[in-house]
C-alpha cells in the first residue's frame, strides 16, 4: 500500500510541476495583436501567432514575454493564472536624441561578434514547422512537423543537418495524370540551408543605408543591391543588438523595380518564374549557453509559371518555431533522410499529439480543405491521418 501511495504522489507531482497558460498579447497603446512576440524561460520558447495568441506549457515557473521595441514582461505562470486572457507589452519610450548613432561599421562589428554569438559546434534543437502550398489561390498541401534537428554549426555557407522528426500531419491532393506544373515542396536539408545563409552580404554586391534607431539598443541596417538590374539581389534589413553585436532580425525580400526582368525557366510545356519572395528569421539569446539561435523563421515565395496560355500562380509557405534550443544532444537520433520532398516523408500521425499541441493550429480554410469532399475521379488525396 505504502509503495501506491508513494507511486501516486509522484505522478501527482509530475503533473503539477507542468505548468500551462494561454493568453492573447496586444500593443497597449493600440490594442493591435502582436504577432511573433517571444515567451520563454531558461527551458522553452514559443511565439504569438498572426491573432496575438499563444500557449506557453513549462516545468519552470518563469515566464518572460519580449518584442523589438516594447518594454519586457517579466512573471510567473502563478501570477498569469490570476490575470485576464489579453496581456499588453507597452511601446518603449524614448527620444530620438537621447540615443547615441553609433560611428562604427555596426554590421562590420556584427561580423566580427558571430563567432562569439552563435554556436559555431554541434548542437540539436526542438522544433515545429508548418508547410503551406496553393495553387491559384487554393489551398492544395499542408505539412506540419514536430521534431529535432542537429546542425554542425549555425552559421556558413555550408553546414550539415540531421534530422528525428518525431510528429508528422499532413494533406493534400494532387490531379491524376502527368501534370506539367506539378509543383514539388523542397527538402528539409534544402529549407533549413535558406535559414541563416543571408548574414554575411557582401559590400561590394550590396549598399548599406545609414542606421535607423528602434529602441535604446536595437539599430537597423538596410540594404539594398549596387546593381539595380541585378535580378538576383534583394533588398532588406538587419535589426543589431548595440551591446553584443548580435542580429536580431533578418529581412530579405525580393526587389520590386526587376520583377520584370526575372527570365523564365523553361521546360518542356511550362515555362515559371519566382516573382516574389519574403524571408524573415527573428533570433533570441539562449540564456544557459550564451548563445544566439534562430527562434523563429518565415519564408514566402510566390512562383508564376504558364502551360499553354494558362497561367497558374503558386504561393508556397514555412514557418519555423524553435521550442528548446540547445536541447540534449546525446538523446538524438536521426531517422529520416533530409534530402528527401517535404511531401515523400512518412511519419506516422498521432492523434492525440495533434489535438493536444498549440504550436500550430489548423485555421477555418485548413479545416475546411481537409473536410471538403475531394472527387476521387480527378484527385489523389495523399494523407497520414
């Protein structure tokens, strides 16, 4: 008897020792939803989505809630349990000239502190991914992971990943027959190699603009490329930390003035082009290790192609959230080749994962793609669930 006792408070104390909270966060002063907003402690991260919501689940007591320009909350999920569902971040004030524009080369410095800020060892991390396809403004894929990556280094031109994926939810349809504009997601290897790769520009490619101020420690740098008809330029920003050097944030976004100017790849009966793309990677400060890593990553892309005279306009998404950083790297094991299309992995569905997890959300259109009757005659539809 004693020993089910015993058995029992341990369970009851695992239970209890997981702390949960859900909450929306608004700018105080305009009551706009703040959408990718940090929540952390020294354990777990998550972000706010596009409506300001997030659900934040820890063992840690701790909670901290943070934005670029916004002053800091700091609390407790003790104290978040007694407050009501919306939580406001109030705007940072301060006066232009009470800040001092730095003279140095601050994206020279951010350089010249990357191998101080960011891992440049082998180190694992937890993650969740969304992918998103539509053809012509219809949803036709959706692809959700949960998993782990282990990367050799953060930073490079080159860096080497492998991945555990541990949950995987996805659905799709496809038209039977050979499709010419049959539109294929990347590899994972492919979509994790974007991320990180657009630190170090070069200044004989690209012009730097003079510093914008966003707070008493964050500096923005634009850039934009010396040759306006180069179609392979972007144009874009870093936002700085002036005590570290360390990038907060990366913009990095087509050019409008050559969109007219990107040739098409031509195949036999299509010929397409990407004629839009928006990337953003937001990074936070591991507190355990000192370390940067990249909490939060977006890519969108819209790619134009034509077969015959029909135009057919695909928009394709990823949004990376990082969830433990910097987590156990000796618990790795890779199961799945990273080289493979997003869509050609199998990992098997687990229900109760998907109906308990917060990280992303299927929204009304998803639930009703995924609802909607498919014509078996003209559609593949390809699922786990």
């Amino acid at each position: 008897m004693k020993a089910v006792v015993c058995i029992a408070l341990v369970c009851i104390q695992c239970v209890v020792a997981q702390h949960t909270t859900s909450k929306y966060l608004l700018d105080k002063d305009t009551k706009a939803p703040l959408r990718a907003a940090t929540i952390h402690n020294t354990n777990d991260y998550t972000i706010t989505n596009d409506d300001g919501h997030f659900v934040f689940y820890s063992a840690n007591d701790s909670v901290t809630i943070k934005m670029l320009g916004y002053e800091t909350l700091k609390t407790t999920f003790k104290a978040l349990s007694r407050t009501k569902d919306t939580l406001y971040l109030t705007p940072k004030p301060f006066q232009l000239d009470e800040v001092t524009l730095s003279n140095k080369n601050i994206l020279q410095e951010a350089y010249n502190h990357a191998s101080t800020n960011y891992p440049m060892e082998p180190f694992a991390e937890d993650f969740f991914l969304r992918c998103i396809l539509k053809r012509n403004g219809e949803l036709v894929k959706i692809e959700d992971f949960s998993g782990r990556i282990k990367r050799d280094k953060l930073l490079g031109a080159k860096k080497n990943f492998s991945f555990q994926l541990l949950n995987m939810r996805k659905f799709g349809i496809e038209k039977k027959g050979m499709r010419a504009d049959d539109f294929n997601l990347p590899s994972l290897n492919d979509l994790f190699q974007w991320w990180s790769n657009v630190l170090f520009l070069s200044p004989k490619e690209y012009r730097f603009s003079g510093l914008k101020v966003i707070d008493e420690t964050h500096q923005q740098v634009s850039h934009n490329p010396k040759n306006e008809e180069d179609n392979k330029s972007s144009i874009g920003h870093f936002i700085i930390n002036t005590d570290d050097y360390a990038v907060k944030e990366r913009i990095h976004k087509i050019n409008p003035k050559i969109i007219h100017k990107i040739p098409y790849t031509k195949k036999l009966f299509i010929k397409y082009r990407t004629i839009d793309y928006f990337y953003k990677e937001k990074c936070e400060k591991d507190t355990k290790n000192n370390k940067y890593f990249i909490a939060n990553a977006i890519v969108n892309a819209k790619v134009e192609g034509y077969v015959g005279e029909e135009r057919i306009v695909y928009d394709v998404s990823f949004e990376l959230i990082v969830t433990h950083p910097f987590s156990d790297l000796s618990t790795f094991k890779a199961n799945v080749n990273g080289k493979k299309e997003l869509f050609k992995l199998e990992v098997p569905y687990n229900k109760e994962f998907w109906k308990t997890q917060n990280q992303l959300p299927l929204t009304n259109e998803m639930r009703n793609f995924i609802n909607k009757p498919h014509n078996p005659k003209e559609y593949h539809v390809i699922s786990n669930f």
